[in-house]
C-alpha cells in the first residue's frame, strides 16, 4: 500500500497507526475505525485490510482474545484481495499463536504453515523467521524437541549473516531461549551454557524487558533442572524485580507457565503467588480457557500440596466447570476458521477471475489480434529487453524485417479474407522457426513482421534467412498475380552485429528496413544481409529473379 495513492487525512490515519501501534492502543484503534470506514465507503480492500489487521495486532497486544480474532480474521480476505502478502503471514502467525494458546496444536500448525507457505512464495524470508520460532515453539509444547531444532536452527543460520536488521537481537534471542528449552530434556548442559554465553556476551545489552524476562524465566528452570540453587535463586530475585506487569500473555504464556511449576516446586510461595497475582487477569482477558485451565491447575496442586483443602475443591469446582465450556469454544473455534477458510476462498475465486481478466487484456494489448503473434507495443517493449540483455553480456544480435510479396495484389484479386488466412498461415511459419530457433517474432504491421535472434553468428543469421524463405514458398499458397513466381513468397532484410555503447535497437531495426528496400529493388522472393554500421552486404541466392517493381 503506497502513501501517496491517498489523500492528506487518509495519509495522516496511516501514519498515525504506525506511529502509535504497540504504544497507544487508543489512539491506534480510531484510526484504524477510521480507515475502516473510509475504506467501505470508497471500496478499498487495501484500506479495509489494513484497518483490520492493525486493530487485530492492538488487541492481542492488550490480550483481548475475542475482538483479537474477529478482527483478524475480518483482515484476511481483504488482504487477499489487496496482494498484500506480508500481512496475510503476519495474521497466519498471530492466528497460530492463538491456537496453541487455546491448546490446538493441529490448528496451530496449519496456520504457521499457511503462513510459511505465503513467505516463501512472495519472499518474505524475515517474516518466515518469526513464524519458524513459533513453529519451534509449538514442536517444544508437543514435546517434538528435534522437530523443534531443525527450525531453530535454521533460522540461526540465517540470522547470523543478517547483524544489521533492527531485529537483530531479539530474534537471536527468542531463537537461543528456545533452544536451552529443547536441549533441558536433553542434558545437553554444555551446550546449554554456551548458548547463554553468547545471549549475554552479543545480545543482553540490546534487547528489551520482555526478552530478558522469558530469557530469565527458562534459565531459572535450567538451573533447577541441574541441582545450582544459587544460580537458580539470583534468577528468581531478577525475575520478581523484572516481571513487567502489563504484557502480551500470549507471547510468554509457556515461559510463565513452566516458570510458575518450578516455584511450586521449590515452595517459593511468595514469588509463585506474586507471577499468579500478574498472570490472572491477564489470562482472563484473553477469555482462552484452556490457559485459564492450566493456570487453575497450577493452584490445585499448590493447594493440594499445601493441604488446603477448601481452596482445592474450590478450584477443583472451577476447573470441572471450565473444561465443560472447553468443547463449546473448541466447537466455536472450529465455526471461526471453517468461516475464516470460506471467506478467503471466496476472496481467492473472486482474485482467480480478477487475474484471468487482466491476462486476457493484456493479452489483448500484446498480441496482434489476427495472427495471434506480438504486436508493435509488445516488440517495442520486448525487443529493449533484448538488445539490453544481449549488450550485457557481449553476444551478437540478428533483426529480420520481411514482408509478403505483392500482398496488395494478392487481396485486390483475392479478397481480404484470403488475404487474412495468408497472413496467418505465414504468421505459423514464423512461429514455428522462433520455437526452433529461440527467436522473438512480432508482426510489425499490415503484411510486415519481424524476427530478432540472439547469440547467432552471421553465417547463422543468413542460414535461418534462407530457410524461412523456403518454408513459405512451401506452403505453396497460390499467388498468380505475384511478379516473383506464382505463390506467395516473402522478402527479406538483416541486420546482424554486436551492439555497442552508442547503439540502439532502433540502429537494427532501421538498418534491417534499409536492407530489406534494398533487395526489392533487386529482386523478390530473397533476402539481403549486411554488419551494423558496414556500408557493403550481401543478396542471397535465388533461382527465380523477378521484376523488382
């Protein structure tokens, strides 16, 4: 989406959600209502796309589980429509973290990858990043520590040899935390601890609260798993200084979670009661009762452990409760993408017709409708390409222009049908020599064309010549009023060489035109061949000669 394609108040709604995302939640979702409407009035998909998604990105922010998804979800097909294709795999990857929030890690899955797929078929390589992390992530939850791996580090193979992106060190970050907690389960201690040695060494000072805090969090647990209390303990004390209370719970759920289960089960009640005071009206909001769930079975067992027995049935009560209304919203959840993957085939069918148009206009707009070869607009346009590529790298350039002999006479006598099937049968003959021969053929106009060849020789250029000549003498279409001989021939005239600096296809293409008057002065049914810029050339052979008039 380009600024400038909108007006000033329009611009100024854009820049004021990207200025304010992440910041002032507020603020961000005005301006997006305020796209939104805009974008329905005038029938903007770009605008509605992006109005959405914005608003979907402010309430995951602000853990509001239920306007989170509708808004994404609202954003897809629009996006679809729009071709905007890194914010298609920005809501997959939301959408995915949701998922595996609400424990549904098939779903999770399926959407990393859709989005993954949209990444690599538009070459978003750093969103592909972000979305392989959690794919890392969600293999960790299921316990798949080597699925987990192989992604992880993939993307610390690319990371590495990307030190100037501005998301540098977070990502590296996310990525190593990642990996101690596949590696815990492993034993791999060494490994473990030289992972935090470059976290510390190249990273710490360059990333965030949040990431220090998840970094934090798994090392406390690295730490228990090995038996170093000390170590184990001044995380803690980091981390109770350091929590922030206002996050994004769905970014950090597991990490709190497993830190949670570790303070339990080190009877670090204060400190596990603490993380709970932050963690539940968070969770709350979010309105996912699978994390609620997980957070009510941290309780029961610190009340079970605790032999408080009332608290436990309590929470037990609760907890009996909220797994019932777990299939209802697994059930909803279901309607939602099953909604989700209709709208956006719907936006895919109504793309698929969009596409299909615009080629058959540009189809239109580049092939000449009779012979059903490039037209002028697109031999001007192709040709440049051409001459720039075969400049570039040195090789030399055959330009052919030829024409039908006496075509006037041959429509005069027998009518502009037969004249137009004449045209198209040698229009074929064309084609089937710029298969052969990896030539470029247009017509030029009226009885005219053009073939253009690369990399040829001059003996090569003036072989093709000849044998074009004799494939439509072949075709033996009757020509009695013709001058040459009595069917329909064509002649011909070259131009070879190997462009230089002060060049241009047109130096062809002219030169091609001179030769070609050149040997209709001398004969017909031939062709004439010269260098670019030589003053002599050369006539070919013919057995026929004719009256040149």
């Amino acid at each position: 989406m380009q600024l400038e394609d909108y007006n000033d108040i329009v611009q100024y709604w854009i820049s004021c959600v990207m200025q304010s995302r992440g910041r002032d939640a507020e603020q961000t979702l005005r301006c997006c209502n305020d796209i939104n409407a805009y974008g329905v009035k005038t029938g903007d998909c770009h605008l509605i796309g992006f109005g959405h998604y914005y608003m979907g990105e402010t309430y995951y922010c602000l853990n509001d589980g239920n306007n989170f998804f509708d808004s994404v979800s609202k954003a897809i097909p629009y996006l679809e429509r729009a071709h905007e294709w890194e914010l298609m795999a920005r809501c997959y990857n939301l959408l995915g973290i949701w998922a595996m929030n609400r424990g549904n890690a098939p779903i999770a899955q399926d959407y990393y990858l859709s989005g993954i797929n949209y990444c690599r078929k538009y070459h978003l390589k750093k969103m592909e990043v972000q979305i392989s992390i959690n794919i890392g992530a969600l293999n960790i939850q299921c316990g798949r520590y080597e699925d987990a791996l192989n992604y992880l580090e993939q993307v610390l193979s690319y990371m590495k040899q990307e030190t100037e992106d501005e998301e540098y060190h977070g990502l590296m970050v996310s990525t190593y935390q990642n990996m101690i907690k596949c590696l815990i389960p492993q034993g791999e201690n060494d490994r473990i601890e030289e992972i935090l040695q470059h976290i510390y060494k190249d990273h710490w000072d360059e990333v965030g609260e949040l990431e220090r805090v998840t970094v934090l969090c798994t090392e406390a647990v690295y730490y228990n798993h090995i038996g170093d209390e000390q170590r184990r303990d001044h995380c803690i004390g980091l981390v109770q200084n350091g929590i922030p209370e206002n996050v994004a719970i769905l970014d950090m759920f597991d990490d709190l979670y497993d830190y949670a289960s570790m303070l339990l089960e080190n009877d670090k009640q204060e400190e596990f009661w603490r993380l709970i005071e932050i963690m539940e009206p968070l969770i709350r909001s979010c309105s996912i009762i699978k994390m609620q769930l997980r957070l009510i079975s941290l309780k029961i067992r610190y009340y079970r452990k605790h032999e408080q027995n009332a608290e436990y049935l309590q929470a037990a009560g609760l907890y009996y409760e909220l797994s019932e209304l777990m299939e209802t919203e697994t059930r909803t959840m279901m309607n939602n993408i099953l909604s989700l993957r209709r709208s956006l085939e719907t936006a895919n069918r109504a793309r698929i017709e969009v596409e299909l148009q615009n080629r058959i206009l540009l189809e239109k707009s580049e092939l000449d409708p009779l012979t059903k070869l490039a037209n002028r607009f697109r031999l001007n346009d192709y040709s440049e390409q051409i001459f720039k590529r075969v400049y570039a790298v040195g090789e030399a350039l055959a330009v052919e222009i030829l024409d039908v002999d006496y075509f006037k006479e041959f429509n005069d006598n027998y009518g502009h049908q037969a004249g137009d099937e004449c045209l198209v049968r040698v229009a074929e003959v064309l084609k089937e020599m710029a298969s052969a021969h990896g030539a470029f053929c247009a017509r030029y106009g009226g009885d005219e064309f053009v073939m253009i060849y690369e990399d040829v020789t001059k003996e090569q250029a003036e072989l093709y010549a000849a044998e074009l000549k004799e494939k439509i003498v072949a075709l033996a279409i009757e020509h009695k009023f013709s001058k040459a001989i009595p069917c329909v021939t064509v002649s011909q005239g070259l131009c070879w060489g190997h462009p230089q600096k002060d060049n241009r296809m047109w130096d062809f293409l002219h030169t091609a035109d001179e030769m070609l008057y050149k040997v209709k002065t001398i004969t017909r049914n031939n062709y004439c061949i010269c260098e670019l810029a030589a003053d002599d050339y050369m006539i070919g052979e013919t057995e026929n000669p004719s009256d040149p008039s």
